[in-house]
C-alpha cells in the first residue's frame, strides 16, 4: 500500500505539472555537462518578457554563475572592501545577503573581475559543508559553506610555477572522493589534488611542457579529464598518474592560439571538446582497458568561445566564435544546421528537454527548442546589469537565475 501511494503521489505531481529539481553544487551543474534536471517548466514565456521575482543591482562586478543548494545562493564578485581583491557572497533565496568573504587576489590585466563559480561540497554533517573556490591568480580558497570562515588557502600559482593565460585563472574546480583537483598547468605539476579535510597534497601529477587554460575538469569514474593551452589529458584521481594526453589542435584539424575555455561534455564513454578561436572541435572515446582515449572524430565545424554547449539527444547544441549557431550530430559530427545568425554568440543551457539562450551581445535570453532547425521559442532582454554577458545562467527549483555584472536576478519558470 505504501508504495503504491508514493506511486500515485508521483502521478498526481507529474499530472500537475510539478517539478523536481537537484541542488547546483557546481558551475553548469552536474559535471559542468550545462544539463539541469528541472521538469514542469514553462513552454513558452509572456511576448513582454518573464518578470523577476526579485534582482538585486549591488551585488558586485563579476562573470561567475550561481552555486544553489537546499535554500543559500553562492557567486563570487568585486570586493566591496578591496577592489584589488575577489569575496564569496552567500545569499538567502529572496537575495538576502547573509555572509561575504574576502578570497585572494583578482586577475589585473585584461578583465580585471572574478569568473569562478564556486563548488560545493557536501559534507555528513551541514556543518561540514564546504566551499572550494579559485582566485584570478591562482589562489585556491575553501571555505566553510555556513558562515564563509576560511578553512584552508593554497598558491597553487605560485608554488607550481603555474603558466598564466591572458585572463588568468578561470577554472571551476573538480571535487570528487574527499579530493580537490585543480589544474596547476605549471613547471612542476600539470593537475594537483588536496585532501579536501585539511588542504594537504594528496598528490601533484607530472607537468607538461603547457600552460594552464580556463577549463573547468570533468570526472569520468576514476579519471580526471581536463584540457590545457595544448592538450587534451585523463589523470587517474587516486594516483595522479597522467594516463593520456592528446594534442587536440592536431586532431581538430584547427588553428588558433591554444584558448581552451570549454569544459568536455560527456555521454556514455564517450567526450567531445571545442574551443575557440577556429580551434574546432573532436570526440574522443574511452579505451575499455582504462590506457586513454582514441579520437572518433574532429573537425572545424563547431568552434565556440567561452560559452560551452550541450547534448540533448544525441546531438551537439551551441553558438561558433564567429557568432553563428550550430548544431552536430554526436556520433559522426556531421552538420544539422550550421552559421545561424541570431544576435551573435552566447551560452547554451538545457532543462526539461529545452534549450536556454544567453547571447553576449545585446542580452537576449531566449528559450529554444532542440531539433532539426533553429528555432526560437521566445526571447526578451536582459535590461539590468553591468558589462558583458557572460555569466552563464543557472536553473535549480524551477527558478531560472540570471547574472548580469553586479546584479542578479531570479525569475519563476514553472508551469502553473
């Protein structure tokens, strides 16, 4: 009888149009794949546009996306005391602030303002619940996800004679097994993993001859996939053992400058990597004896930015650095549709068998459908805000969070 009522409890729900939702522990979500498992939302929006439920316009200059779990928000921006330096801000779930922590030094060249999304870890306790967040110098931070109190720092930059980009430290990291990963991409290791209790080294992989780039890791069981200026590697978790690494230009068959911004989208044993700056893009296909990967295939038909791309459905869904959308098809990357002009580049998101549209340009949000053409459901501006677009949203409990520079606003997506 009791599970026959959980059974109808469920029917009645999905019947209604109620949604269920997982928190946002990190940036893009699970395994930074841009997928949110939110359903009961919304088919289309008002011609006027969605109406936030609340913004808030002083938060802080940042790029960085939010961390949502159970009823706190987390972002990173400007600190209000030191612009020379970044702060974690946890909100409550109307915006509220309730703490703010200052964390290492902000990047000072091109883009001076902080693009970490802070990672959550969950602990056995609430009270172990932890925050793991990189500075734009390299400074790895975790906090205590209650009350911001510093636990632990870590230059993993300069300890490992890390090799900057031009935008310095991006990365979202990695957190798996009571381990944090961080790509040092250094003179003396090319990834490091810190015991997450107490930040001592529980391993610093071999270097390479490379540079670090702005990609957040991926995990695939017990591998570590991440991307620097020139290759595509997988670390073993436990060991930091380099298991394989790959020259993803050469396989690509692009060009550019070794700008990696994209974090690997996975499905089944199978990942795909693009970047930018006529780079391209290659899937590759984990070896079932656990040595690395064989490319499947590569080409230059999809080169996106900064703004990662999604699957749904067995196909590849996001905008080129040129400023067209595209889309290809996951086990042969042939074109579905190609060098679609709308409003020029932006992020790509997925929910509830839907795509979300974030273009940089003028702001346009836009919710998409997913097939063989390009096709807009609905769209309105994001009128609020400072600088780029370039935040990426974020979906958790049917609420639809949208960073632009110092203000963030929230809007219900539901269905009602």
């Amino acid at each position: 009888m009791k599970l026959s009522h959980l059974l109808f409890t469920l029917a009645v729900l999905c019947s209604s149009g109620m949604l269920f939702a997982e928190d946002v522990t990190r940036f893009r979500g699970e395994n930074t794949q841009g997928k949110y498992n939110e359903f009961g939302l919304l088919d289309s929006w008002p011609e006027e546009g969605l109406k936030p439920k609340w913004i808030i316009n002083d938060l802080g200059e940042g790029y960085g996306s939010v961390t949502k779990v159970k009823d706190r928000l987390y972002l990173t921006c400007l600190d209000p005391k030191d612009s020379k330096k970044e702060s974690v801000v946890c909100l409550d779930l109307n915006g509220k602030q309730i703490w703010q922590q200052t964390v290492g030094g902000v990047w000072r060249d091109s883009f001076p303002i902080p693009r970490v999304t802070p990672t959550y870890v969950v602990g056995k306790n609430a009270d172990d619940d932890k925050l793991v967040v990189f500075s734009g110098i390299g400074e790895l931070f975790c906090l205590a996800a209650a009350d911001g109190k510093v636990i632990w720092q870590k230059d993993v930059a300069k300890t490992y004679e890390t090799k900057y980009g031009g935008w310095g430290i991006a990365e979202n990291v990695a957190v798996q097994d009571g381990k944090v990963f961080a790509t040092a991409g250094g003179k003396k290791a090319l990834a490091v993993a810190y015991n997450l209790a107490d930040g001592s080294v529980a391993w610093a992989s071999e270097p390479l001859d490379d540079g670090c780039a702005f990609v957040a890791p991926i995990l695939y069981e017990n591998y570590l996939i991440t991307v620097t200026s020139k290759y595509v590697s997988m670390i073993d978790t436990e060991t930091g053992e380099l298991i394989w690494k790959d020259d993803f230009r050469k396989s690509s068959g692009g060009g550019g400058d070794g700008i990696h911004c994209n974090a690997p989208i996975i499905k089944g044993n199978q990942f795909f990597v693009t970047q930018g700056y006529g780079q391209g893009c290659a899937m590759y296909e984990m070896n079932a004896d656990g040595t690395g990967a064989k490319l499947l295939w590569g080409n230059q038909r999809m080169d996106t930015h900064h703004q990662h791309v999604v699957e749904v459905d067995g196909r590849i869904y996001g905008s080129n650095h040129g400023g067209k959308w595209s889309c290809l098809d996951w086990k042969t990357g042939e074109t579905v549709y190609t060098d679609v002009n709308w409003n020029g580049k932006g992020v790509t998101i997925t929910a509830d068998g839907k795509l979300f549209l974030y273009e940089e340009r003028r702001g346009t949000l836009a919710l998409a459908k997913p097939g063989d053409q390009f096709e807009i459901i609905s769209s309105f501006p994001i009128d609020f805000g400072t600088a780029e677009h370039w935040s990426h949203p974020v979906i958790s409990d049917g609420v639809l969070y949208v960073r632009h520079g110092n203000s963030l606003a929230a809007y219900d997506i539901t269905k009602k």
